[in-house]
C-alpha cells in the first residue's frame, strides 16, 4: 500500500498484489480509479475533464468502479460523491468511508483487500440508512470500462423441453435497447456486448438474472472478471435484475446488483460483495472459444 498522486487528485492510495495494481481515491468517492496491470493500461475508464476535480454540486462520473443504490432514480441515485472520504488501511483491507448523504441519509462504504496468493480482490459495498425511517433500496456496483472492449455474460445451460418446463432466462430491456444493435451477439451460451467508441452511437441496456453468478469484460489482451452472488428466489430490482450491461460511446458498464431489502431506520444495513480477478488473455467471439479460454479463468475467481 502507498500514497500517491494520480489523475490531479493528490491523495490516492494505491494497492498492488503481484501485477496486479489497483487505485482508490480518498479526495471524492467512494471510488476505484484504476484496476490494471502495473505499467498496463486500466481496464476501467477515466473521463479526463473529470480527473482531479473536487467539490461542488454537479455530478461528474468520473469513471473507474462506484457503489450506488437501485432502482435508478434522479435526483436520488445521482447525489454527488465529490468529497473527500475517509480511508483506513489495517495492513491488509482499505476501508472507504463516505459522509452520509445529506439528500438521501444513505451512507456509502466500500472495503477491499487481495484474498489469497491468487491476486483475486474481495470488495464489500455497504449501505447504511441513518434516516428516522426504514429505507427500501438494493446496493448496486457499476464497474465504468474502457473504451473498445467486449462484455460476456453466461446464458442458463441448455436443457431440452422434455426435461424442464419452467422458464430460465429471464432477460430485462429498456425502452432504448434495440436488440438488433450489431453491438449485441445474443448466442446459445453467452451475451456478449461490444464497446464502439464512435460518435453518436445509440445507448444500449439489459440485464439478466445471472445465476451463474459471473461476468468478464476483455480488452486488448488483459480479461476482467468478477463474481458475485445470486439469491433465488429474491426481489431484485428492474423487474429480477442481479446483473446489467450498459454503453454508449464512452463507456461499458459491468453492473451487478444485490436484491431489495427494507433497511431499519437508525443504522440498518446492507453489503454486496463482488470478487475481481484480472488475466492476460486473447478471448476470440466464438461460443467455443469462449469455453475453452474463459471459463477456465472464471474458474479461478473464488465465488461468492
């Protein structure tokens, strides 16, 4: 662990396992700014007329991984985390502590720390209701990625309709989602989405329940994978939604979500863990490819 400067702010914290690197910043967020490979590029993106700025009442995105939580809603989930956070380090887990949020009375906490000799990150994102009154809300991690990469998303496995009747896969749209977008490939196994750069694009969402519980995002050679868990049955939000894919021309966002639960008024809370693990690796777009040199490195990321 190190203090360092970075993007202009000048009180980040960097923490770094192996070659596997990964920075927070304490002067806003909660945030993770970085996650990469030391000397590589960062798999999540930075708006650059972002970087360093403080203060304020506007919210910026800033870019790299954030703690929200759902449904989404503005003003609400749109509360500016501009502000210094307080950071603690026990030797082994950063603790990110936010300032509750006077417009909502949701406090926001994320703890992380490499688990293991496997160079896996553990994050728990936590919110606290310090209302007067209990608070219905789910917590929601979106991981803000670069630019030109591609998404992958496990579909339920095959079974035929001799052998179960139930439906498996549900699958969530909003009003902008074009399925014929050439961004999307909705195969047998996977659901892959693509991030295009180019100008004027159009916003694309969906999300699943994702009951095998992973998600990889790969670009130029370096493959992102997190794990998180799937309660079912459970009420997640946007209609039985634990993991969501967005873009634009920007960014693709690698977003999972923990089910709706009534938080007590005067502390009561909630956490969300996520488990990372970043590979160097060629992913081709072909479902056989896929399960030969992906599902083998999902398999490396402890579960939730």
């Amino acid at each position: 662990m190190e203090k360092i400067a970075y993007g202009g702010w000048p009180n980040c914290i960097r923490i770094a396992k192996g070659p596997i690197e990964l920075i927070a910043t304490t002067d806003v967020g909660p945030r993770i700014i970085r996650f990469g490979f030391s000397g590589g590029h960062n798999l999540f993106k930075e708006f650059e007329e972002h970087l360093g700025q403080t203060g304020g009442d506007e919210w910026r995105s800033y870019g790299g991984h954030r703690l929200w939580h759902a449904p989404e809603a503005s003003p609400r989930t749109y509360v500016p985390d501009n502000e210094p956070v307080h950071a603690d380090w026990d030797g082994k887990t950063l603790a990110l502590s936010q300032e509750t949020e006077a417009a909502t009375g949701i406090k926001k906490d994320i703890r992380l720390c490499f688990t293991g000799d496997s160079g896996a990150v553990r994050l728990e994102h936590t919110l606290t209701n310090t209302n007067l009154w209990n608070v219905t809300l789910a917590p929601w991690a979106l991981s803000v990625m670069a630019q030109g990469g591609r998404a992958i998303l496990p579909q339920e496995e095959f079974r035929s309709h001799l052998e179960y009747l139930l439906p498996a896969r549900p699958l969530v749209l909003w009003h902008y989602t074009n399925m014929s977008d050439p961004r999307w490939r909705w195969g047998e196994k996977y659901i892959q989405l693509k991030q295009e750069p180019a100008v004027g694009v159009s916003k694309q969402k969906a999300g699943v329940l994702n009951k095998q519980g992973w998600a990889a995002y790969t670009l130029n050679g370096a493959v992102f994978v997190k794990r998180f868990a799937c309660i079912d049955p459970a009420p997640y939000p946007d209609y039985g939604c634990n993991n969501e894919l967005y873009t634009d021309s920007d960014i693709l966002e690698v977003e999972t979500l923990g089910p709706m639960v009534s938080l007590a008024a005067n502390g009561g809370s909630v956490t969300h863990v996520e488990h990372w693990k970043l590979f160097k690796a060629d992913i081709p777009e072909d479902e056989k490819g896929i399960d030969k040199t992906l599902l083998p490195l999902v398999q490396e990321v402890p579960r939730v």
